[in-house]
C-alpha cells in the first residue's frame, strides 16, 4: 500500500477509522471539560493536570496486569463495550456535586480499561491491514487523532462556554456511545487473535519476553519517556492561559497532524532514518522558550513547532514492529501504547508538582530541559546499525 485511497479501499477499515476517531474527539472534549471543572473547584494546577491526563497513570497498572486480554478478546466485541463503559464513566463524572475523589476513582477505572483497549485496537489495524499497510494506516489514525482533537478542543472550549463543563462532559459521553454503535455495526465478527484466558501471569511472561531485547527497550524508552515529559508541558496549558488553552491545546493538535502526514506519506524510508534524531530533538527544544514567559503568538508558534515532532514516534512505532514476532505485535503494539500514555500522566503529575511550587512556564521549561536530556541519552541505542534481528 503506498496511498491513502487504498487504505480506505480497504474492507473494515473506515468503520475502523470511525470509531477511533470519534472516540478521540469524545476523550478530548471531556478532558478539556474535566480538567477546566476540577480547576474550577480547587483551583490546583496539579489536579487540573491530573484531571485531564491522570488515566495515562493507570494504564501502567493496565499493563502490568490485564494486557493480555488484548489478544484473548474477540476485537468487535471488546471496541464497542469499551467504548459503552468509557460513555457511562463520563457521564457519570457529569453528575452535580459529584466529589473531587470520585471523578478521580472514575477516570482510575477507564486508564485501567484504556490498557486493553490500546493492545485491542492496534491489534485490530493489524489485522485489518497488511504488514507493508501498516505505517500508512498508523498515519491516517495519527492524522485523524490531530484532527479530531483540534476540533475536539476548539468545540470543547466553546461548548464549555455554551453549556458548561458538566454538559460537556454529557456532549463527551454522547460521542462515545456513538463510537460504541459504529463498532458493532460496522466492524466484522472476528474471533480472538489467541487462545487462553487473560492472566496476570500471561501479561508478565509476555511483558518481560518483549523487553529483554536490548534494541526494543531503547525504542519501548524512546517513545515512552521523551514524550511523557512533552505531554506534562502541555498538561499545564490550562493554568498558563486559562482563557486560551483550547488554542494551545488545538495549536499542538495542528502541530501533529502536519509531522504526521509528512513523515507518514511523503518521507522516503531513507529520510525516515535520517530524520528520526532531529524530530526526537524538535519534539522538546521549542519549549524552552517558555523561560521568558512568552506572548501568546509566540508560545502558539513554540506548541506547533514543537508537535511536529510527534511524528518521530510514528518512525519509532515502525522500527518495533520490524524488531517484534508478528505473534506478539498485538500486545507489543498495546505496551507501546500503554506505557507511552502511562509516562503521559506521569509527566502530568511531575508537571503540575513543579507548576504547583513554582509557576507554569517554568515547570514547562524544566519538563523540556530534562526530555531533551533523555532523547540525547538515548540516541546511541536508536542508531540505525543497532535495529537488529528478534532478539
């Protein structure tokens, strides 16, 4: 596959792409109604932080326990349920006078079944599409993802305004059941991709057998932690610019979209490996404008510059998956996710920990001060002459 067309010409793919879209645009719009009613109510940078991005914590949890139902659930199935209990947890969270600490046990219990959901859906595109489609069709979802969150924080800020953040929340919920609907219509039946039960056991065995090679650990680390601190700076949108986090939020949204769509359809495989270091490096360095404190233009043009770089992860994605057994890509897939949103909400609650002592911008400029560090740290590992056979 070498076009978009024939991804979409693909049977099962845009019911697919429509259910990960639509549940992309339902997480960004209750994230941004969450974070903005728990800031509201405390008045806390760090649980504001946490509030949007905290279920990314519990998917390390996920990982580590219950990521071998990825491959032991029939995947039509699993999309839409989860999808129906992600609807009924956000709604939830809409319910007036709700505590602080209960919308957190609810946000605790959907990070939890996100770490399934991951492994099922990108073991799904794998089945969906061939081997040599699948960095094409991880572009389009990447694209989509952008898409979907600038609209999704754009409609989220003025929905917030319009109906306030519980009926946000309510417009969340709505836009997961519909997601829930296209799955079981429009996806085929499929059984499991592996037999057996889930176990705590199976998730270990399998866990450790991925990260004993040496050439997969520094791509699980390059994607995981480099990014994880990224997402803590934009965690802190909301007390940097109250008033503009939706354009902040919607600004590294576009940033997104274009890397993806450069690097996924038009860089040849020889400027992929060329450009992955710098990309890495593009991902941290433009935040550390925000030590002067910058004007809105320019903290806007820093996000955007600096969300390009978000496609080096599509590049690492690709290099896992020539490193990985095509039997264990599902749940090689849902660790990469997994732990790649787990040091998401890691990086939130660092982040807000340091905003909470100091101040936002200076908090960001540290989260990119220490991401640059680590991709720099890394780089040996990653070097083209390391990507070796299935170790």
């Amino acid at each position: 596959m070498r076009t978009y067309r024939e991804v979409f010409r693909t049977p099962e793919f845009t019911p697919f792409f429509l259910t990960s879209s639509v549940q992309v645009a339902a997480q960004t719009v209750s994230g941004l109604a969450l974070g903005t009613l728990i800031y509201g109510a405390t008045g806390s940078p760090l649980l504001s932080a946490l509030a949007m991005f905290g279920p990314s914590l519990a998917q390390l949890l996920g990982a580590t326990t219950l990521l071998s139902a990825a491959d032991r659930l029939p995947p039509r199935a699993a999309t839409a349920g989860l999808a129906l209990l992600f609807g009924l947890g956000t709604a939830a969270q809409a319910v007036p006078g709700l505590p602080v600490w209960a919308a957190f046990t609810i946000l605790l219990a959907q990070g939890l079944l996100a770490s399934v959901g991951g492994g099922v859906r990108y073991g799904l595109l794998n089945e969906i599409l061939s081997k040599e489609g699948y960095l094409l069709g991880r572009s389009v979802l990447n694209m989509s993802s952008g898409t979907m969150q600038i609209c999704g924080y754009a409609t989220g800020a003025l929905l917030v305004t319009a109906l306030s953040p519980r009926g946000t929340l309510l417009t969340g919920a709505g836009l997961y059941l519909a997601a829930a609907l296209v799955a079981r219509l429009g996806l085929a039946a499929r059984p499991a991709r592996a037999a057996g039960r889930p176990s705590v056991a199976e998730t270990w065995r399998t866990n450790a057998l991925l990260w004993s090679a040496r050439s997969r650990r520094y791509v699980y680390l390059a994607l995981w932690v480099p990014n994880g601190l990224i997402v803590g700076c934009e965690s802190l949108y909301v007390p940097y610019a109250p008033h503009h986090a939706g354009l902040l939020f919607a600004c590294a949204a576009l940033g997104m979209l274009a890397g993806d769509t450069l690097t996924g359809r038009f860089v040849t495989p020889l400027w992929r490996t060329r450009l992955g270091p710098p990309l890495r490096l593009l991902l941290a360095a433009p935040y550390l404008v925000f030590a002067l404190h910058p004007a809105l233009p320019v903290a806007v043009a820093a996000v955007v510059l600096a969300s390009v770089g978000y496609s080096a992860s599509l590049l690492l994605q690709e290099r896992l998956m020539a490193l990985t057994p095509h039997e264990l890509s599902g749940h090689a897939l849902g660790l990469s996710s997994s732990g790649m949103l787990a040091m998401q909400g890691v990086g939130a609650a660092l982040a807000g920990g340091v905003a909470q002592l100091t101040s936002p911008a200076a908090a960001m400029t540290a989260m990119a001060a220490v991401s640059v560090a680590v991709t720099l740290v890394l780089a040996p590992g990653l070097r083209p002459g390391k990507a070796a056979a299935y170790a």
